[in-house]
C-alpha cells in the first residue's frame, strides 16, 4: 500500500471537500454534468447526549454507578467502539456499532439515566465518504 505525502493527502482531501460539496449544494445540474456519486451504507452511529427536558438536578447522582455499568457492558459487547464526554456542555458522544438508528434509539433508551428522564440523544448515521469512490475508477 502506498503512503500519501502529506501535500499529496491535502489535495485529495481538498477534491473530495469540494466535490462533496459541490454534490449537497448542486440544484439544477443536467444529470450528464453531475458525477456519479455510489451510494454508501451506514456503518455507524454517532449518539449525542445531551441533558434532557425533563432533567432534574439531584436525580442523576444515585443513578451514575449503574449507568457507568451498563456503559462499559455496551462497550465490552461491541455496540459502542468510542465514548467521549462533551466539553461544550453535560453530556457523552458515543460512536455506536450498529447500522440501525431505531435500534441504536432503543438500546440507548435501556441505560438508567435515559429511563429516568435524564439524558436525551441525538442519532446521526454515518458511512463512508461516497465521493471518495472516484478514486477508484
């Protein structure tokens, strides 16, 4: 496998930026002049954690051991591979394993503070860069 300079890794970031871009903000393109973009699949989740409506202060406490466990059993059977916490405000950053958000929704709803009102997420399905597949015509 051949190793991308760092000047030669900048251009080609640069031409998938640009035609990714190019690719959202395109309107009214003949479809002959629009490239061909291959459609990608899932591959994760990334769940964002914020505090949610309904949080009330003091409730999360007694809840955190709890929750830390069930986290690290999700981590240990495979369905989160990272975790962060935010640093704009309370909450975590999960990347899931999973291809499905309403099952991705679901799991997220069995941890003890999600049941207890306390954490809402925002699920947003990730997969590959689709204009990256021109560099392989």
């Amino acid at each position: 496998m051949k190793i991308l300079s760092p000047a030669n890794a900048a251009v080609i970031a640069a031409a998938v930026f640009g035609f990714a871009t190019a690719a959202h903000t395109q309107t009214a393109a003949p479809p002959s002049a629009a490239p061909v973009m291959r459609t990608t699949p899932t591959t994760r989740i990334l769940a964002i954690g914020h505090l949610a409506a309904t949080f009330r202060p003091g409730v999360s406490q007694p809840i955190m051991p709890q929750e830390v466990r069930d986290t690290v059993e999700l981590y240990l059977n495979g369905k989160i591979s990272e975790w962060y916490v935010r640093k704009d405000k309370p909450g975590v950053v999960f990347i899931l394993d999973m291809t499905d958000v309403d099952a991705a929704r679901s799991l997220l709803a069995t941890l003890p503070l999600s049941k207890a009102g306390q954490l809402d997420f925002d699920l947003i399905p990730l997969g590959p860069l689709a204009p990256l597949s021109i560099l392989t015509r």
